[in-house]
C-alpha cells in the first residue's frame, strides 16, 4: 500500500475528524454531504485504497465485485455493518471494520427517553402550548403510564442492552431479556435481570419491549407478525436498533387496530422514507417517530471517527486493525 493510502470519505464527518484525516492521509472528503449514488459509490470503490463508508451506503457483493485492485480496507463509520455484504469483501481480500463500543450510553440514553416519550405522552404535550389548545390543567387530561414497576423486555442484551438494563433498573422497572447467548451470571445478578430462553414467551407477558439486538441475516424481521401478535394490548414497543428487525407494516397495524397500545421508533425498514401510516399515528400520538439521532452527539461521533483513524492507521502500519469485523462474528 502506498505510504499516504488515498482514503474516500463518503459523508461528511466532524471537523476534527475531516481535519485529522486531511493530515495523515490523501483523503477525499464529500463536502455536500450528499449520500453517494451507485454509480458514485462504484467509483469510490474502484479508485480508493481505503473506503470510509456509512450505514446510508449500501456496499453489497455485486459493488465489492467492482473493488479496484488498491481496495484493502473498509473502515466503516458505525457500529452496524449490515450495510456492508462482509463475507464478500474478506473473500476479495478486504478487511472490514467498524466502531464499536462507543455509541452505547448514547443509544441507551435515547432508548430510555423513547419509553418515557411514549408511556408519558411527551410530543403531544410540547405541542399543546405552542399551538394554543392548553385550557389548564385537568385531573383526566393527557394521561399517560407510570414506568415505574412495570416490565421490561429486551432483546438483545449486548452492551447497548446492558446500559440500558442499568437505567432502566434506577426507575424502577423489572427487567427481563432474551439474548442469543446467556449473559454471565455476574452480569444477570447486578442487573436484577430475568432471562427468557422463548422469545414468544417473554414477548406475551411484557408491559414494554425495546429492541437492541444488531441487524443479521437472522434477525430480520425478527419481530414478525406473529411474534407482535403476542403482544399485550397494551404493551409498547421501542426500536433505537434497526428498522428491519421488525416487520414494520405488521407492527402499523396492531397500534392502528389497538392490538398494541404504541411504539417509538428512531429506525425504520426503508429509511430515509417512512411509511405514511406510522406518520398519522404520530400525528394521532400513538407512535414517537425520530429520525436516526440514536447516536446522534458530538461526543459519539467524535469517537467513531477516532476508532475509524485508529484502524486506518494500524492497517496502513501493517498491524491487524483492532475492529475487524469477521463473517464469523455477525
């Protein structure tokens, strides 16, 4: 690899992290912030030695396919890398990486504030006053449920899982979670938390679920029809994880028919575009929809562009980047 590997940056990135990229590589920026066509992706990955991709960027086999030769490195800005079809870029000989650990206490943050946004009713309280519909204040006025002794379930207890499990615990809530892998009994025990081998039994006896389980091939729609179906009526649903775990038209109809009492929602299936349904229940307030800002802080993003220069450098150094992903892994 050359001695300053030209790396493509496909989205705009912080600052610093532009700026420290500017220093120590060849590096294409994307000023406007545009996601990358396919054709402009295509290029990117024919002529650079080092790709900095995001999740809007979608690098399936038949794009790795058309890798120019100097492609070794995948330095993918995020966690997730369901964006990125990883078995095929290891079998061209391209490394992947991602940038994990650093976005969990902000994920956690907003997961805990879509539950209370959604039990406490929060958007449509903040629109009564600047519209001008608040007569003052009433005993049976824009009721919503106390968190506190209710029942938790999360699937998928990784780390975004556990942080959540931590501040969930300190409002009161009973935690309870399905994982693909036990979690130690050290962690179980601080944690207070129940776990539920059935997914389908968990699911049918919970007051909220939240979904914090990665993006696979086997979690799509892991949430079915069927699995929603064994929702309580009036148990609600959060996702800060990805839209596709969940079959979102199936969820849209059990809140439009009441079969589940709502959901927050800061991911969808077809992002950017959000199905029309979901958006009149939120004008209803029986959904809380945001737009990705999961992650969205300066300190989180910061950090991910460290852990991207970080594995950059260590592979063009010739050291094994301490983020690679493997097939194996997902």
């Amino acid at each position: 690899m050359k001695k300053r590997p030209l790396v493509v940056v496909t989205r705009r990135l912080p600052d610093a992290i532009e700026t420290r990229l500017r220093e120590l590589f060849d590096t294409r920026l994307n000023l406007e912030d545009k996601p990358l066509s396919a054709e402009e992706l295509v290029e990117a990955v024919r002529t650079a030695d080092v790709l900095v991709p995001t999740i809007t960027d979608e690098i399936d086999a038949s794009v790795v396919a058309q890798a120019g030769p100097n492609l070794k490195l995948i330095a993918n800005f995020g966690n997730g890398v369901d964006n990125i079809d990883v078995a095929a870029a290891v079998a061209k000989g391209i490394t992947v990486t991602n940038t994990p650990g650093v976005l969990t206490e902000d994920t956690a943050d907003m997961t805990m504030a879509l539950i209370l946004a959604v039990a406490r009713r929060l958007p449509e309280g903040v629109r009564v006053i600047p519209d001008g519909d608040w007569a003052g204040w009433s005993p049976t006025w824009m009721l919503g449920r106390r968190i506190t002794g209710k029942r938790l379930g999360i699937v998928g207890m990784g780390r975004i899982g556990q942080a959540l499990a931590r501040r969930a615990k300190a409002f009161g809530l009973s935690i309870h979670y399905h994982n693909r892998r036990r979690v130690p009994p050290k962690i179980e025990a601080e944690l207070e938390a129940t776990y539920w081998e059935s997914l389908d039994q968990m699911l049918a006896r919970m007051d909220i679920v939240s979904v914090n389980c990665p993006h696979t091939p086997a979690t799509y729609h892991l949430l079915s029809a069927r699995r929603l179906k064994l929702m309580r009526p009036d148990a609600i649903l959060v996702n800060t994880a990805r839209g596709e775990i969940i079959d979102e038209g199936a969820l849209t109809k059990l809140i439009e028919s009441g079969a589940i009492a709502g959901a927050g929602l800061d991911v969808f299936e077809e992002e950017p575009a959000v199905n029309p349904r979901l958006v009149r229940l939120a004008k209803q307030g029986k959904v809380v929809l945001l737009p990705h800002m999961g992650s969205a802080t300066h300190e989180g993003r910061i950090a991910m562009g460290e852990k991207v220069i970080v594995n950059i450098r260590a592979f063009v150094d010739g050291h094994k980047p301490p983020d690679r992903v493997l097939p194996s892994m997902l």
